[in-house]
C-alpha cells in the first residue's frame, strides 16, 4: 500500500508531545496564504474540513488533509513531513515549542501511480 503522506521519526515524536498537551490533533496542507506551503497543526475538530477537502492519510495517528485544488497540484507526489527548529505558521499548535512542520517531497514511481489509482 502506497501512503500519500508520511511522517519522520521527527515528526512523529512532535505530534505525540502536541498530544500530550493538546489532547488529538489534525494536519491541513496549507494552500500558501500567510503560511505558505506549511502544513498546519490544529487540535482535532478546530479547523472545519469540507467537500474541497482530500484526506490524505493520518500521521502520528493524527487525520491529514489538504484542499482539493493543492491536492491536484501534488497528487502524483508523497507529502513527507519532517520538523525543523524554528516559528512556522502563527496558527499551528508546534509554534510555541521552537519548532515548524515542514513539506518535503518526492515523486510517486510508474508502480506507486498505478497503485494510487486502484
């Protein structure tokens, strides 16, 4: 099974601190407004998710989406997101903890693309 987003141990240590904290958290890809392309962390149920919304996956058991217009652009890519020191996104939990989610990429295989669309 292809996953279309996946977590570092980084992050993956992040999101179980953010837990502790906050109770159950969820990621959405920001489309690159004031955050640019940062995905951001909300606690569970603070962001509404609507019909332009596309679940990706969950990391760190945490729901992944991204809005239907950003999925179209990177739906033949893997969204990895990985942690580095410093302030993201002034909405997003990890802000105050000196640290930022982060967007890496890399493209699906030939293989990974006819999987995705079984």
């Amino acid at each position: 099974m292809v996953d279309r987003v996946k977590a570092t141990d980084a992050t993956l240590e992040l999101i179980e601190l953010l837990k502790s904290k906050h109770g159950p958290v969820m990621f959405h890809q920001s489309g690159g407004c004031c955050d640019g392309s940062s995905p951001m962390c909300y606690p569970e149920g603070d962001l509404m998710v609507g019909d332009q919304d596309v679940y990706l996956g969950e990391i760190g058991g945490a729901p992944f989406y991204i809005h239907r217009n950003q999925f179209e652009y990177w739906k033949h890519t893997q969204l990895i997101i990985d942690v580095v020191d410093g302030r993201g996104g002034m909405f997003s939990l990890e802000g105050v903890e000196g640290k930022r989610f982060l967007t890496r990429s890399r493209a699906f295989t030939d293989e990974e693309n006819e999987e995705l669309q079984k």
